[in-house]
C-alpha cells in the first residue's frame, strides 16, 4: 500500500470515530500538537527506528504527551505503534488536517511573494480563493522568498498560478534551448 493511501485510511478512520463521537476539536488539537511535536528531529528519528520495540515506543510517547492529548488520540497512537505504522504520522497528522479542513469547508492556500505584501492584497487573495473554490474560508500563509524575484506564486487545491519573474525567466531559457531559428546559408 502506498504511503498516500495508507496514511489517508488511517486519517479518515480517526476523523470518522472524531465526528461519531463529537470530540472532532479535541482530536484537531492533539493533531496540531502531534504535528509541532513532529517537527522536532529526535521524536521524528525515534518513530521511523526499527531497532526500537514498539512497546517502549508506546512508554516513550505516553511519557511525552501524557495527559495532553486526549483518550481517543492516546489510542489511536497506540494502534499505530502496534500495528507498525509510527513512521507514517507525519503523513497521517497531514492527512487528518486536510480532511478535517474539507469536512469544514476550509481551503488551505500559500501565497510566496519576493516582498511583504499588506492586510489589503492578502484580503483579496483571500476573496479570489473563496470565490475560485466556493469554501467558507481560507487559511492563507504568506511567505516571502527573494528568489520569486516579483511577481507572485499562490498555490491551493491542485491549482499553482506562478507569475513570479523567476518563472519567466526559467520559460525565456527554455524557448532559447529550443532555438528555432534555422540559419539559411
């Protein structure tokens, strides 16, 4: 099974059992706090080790998060520690957030510019992405990245409009490797 598919059945059954047992924002925040846990390479380092049982592993993350997350939260880690698929929480974490935000009708969206941009441009990425997707509301993080060099990248869904001059640039090398021009004499 592919990681994709394998960390969305995992992400959709704990959801499922979230929204049957109305604790979904309970289990939304210990996957925000999963997911900034997660980010920290020695905790990352200790799922994916295969040297290390799963019976301390489960000792480990009990000791760690402890009352921070919730019963249901706690016995879903432990099913993913025995069942071997500890590697894969980032993903899944990932996973349950994209589902969670689709079941409220949130879009996620990024927006990379090469300077800060005001409350007023981001107010109308932020329309523009409503109107484009028909979702109650949108999660915008702006980032600023000097490579973009102008213009601007927005990504959401499946969809990426790249205007950055960075791009062009890249588009202009490629017309020029083509070379179409054919030298008569």
């Amino acid at each position: 099974m592919s990681n994709s598919r394998l960390s969305y059945r995992y992400a959709k059954s704990i959801l499922d059992l979230a929204v049957e047992r109305n604790s979904l924002s309970a289990v939304a925040a210990d996957m925000d706090i999963l997911q900034r846990a997660l980010q920290q390479r020695d905790l990352l380092l200790l799922m994916r080790s295969p040297i290390i049982n799963a019976d301390k592993k489960t000792t480990i993350v009990q000791k760690i998060f402890g009352s921070q997350l919730s019963a249901m939260t706690n016995s879903f880690l432990g099913i993913i520690i025995r069942k071997h698929r500890e590697a894969y929480l980032p993903e899944i974490v990932a996973a349950f957030k994209a589902q969670c935000n689709q079941l409220s009708g949130v879009v996620t969206a990024k927006l990379t510019t090469a300077v800060p941009v005001d409350d007023q441009i981001v107010q109308k990425v932020k329309d523009l992405v409503l109107r484009e997707t028909k979702k109650s509301t949108v999660d915008l993080q702006v980032k600023v990245d000097p490579f973009v060099m102008g213009g601007f990248i927005l990504e959401y869904d499946d969809k990426l409009f790249d205007t950055s001059i960075q791009q062009k640039l890249q588009d202009l090398e490629m017309a020029f490797q083509e070379n179409k021009y054919v030298r008569k004499f």
